[in-house]
C-alpha cells in the first residue's frame, strides 16, 4: 500500500528573470512498511522536498 506519493513536484523561488528551481519534476512513493531516508548536500532541495510532501 502506497503511503507517500509525489508526481511532478516542482519548487521554484524568486521572479523572472531570477528565478531558482529547488525541485523540478520529481516523482517517488513510499510504500507501507519501507524505510526511505532523503539525502542530499547542501542547497540540493532535500530538505525542500520533505516539506512539500
């Protein structure tokens, strides 16, 4: 059973013509009973995508 699911999650800051694309299309699930761990270095948006979802 699907307990997370993301598709086409985009997260974009600033204003034309500035603008910064912190997650541009990602797509995961998360299944019951799965453990997942985000990672990423520093400025990658995986903190970002923890909180959209």
């Amino acid at each position: 059973m699907t307990i997370l699911q993301t598709k086409d999650l985009k997260k974009y800051y600033g204003t034309e013509p500035n603008i910064t694309r912190a997650l541009d299309g990602v797509n995961f699930s998360v299944e019951q009973g799965e453990f997942v761990a985000v990672v990423g270095t520093s400025g990658s948006g995986d903190y970002v995508k923890i909180r959209l979802s």
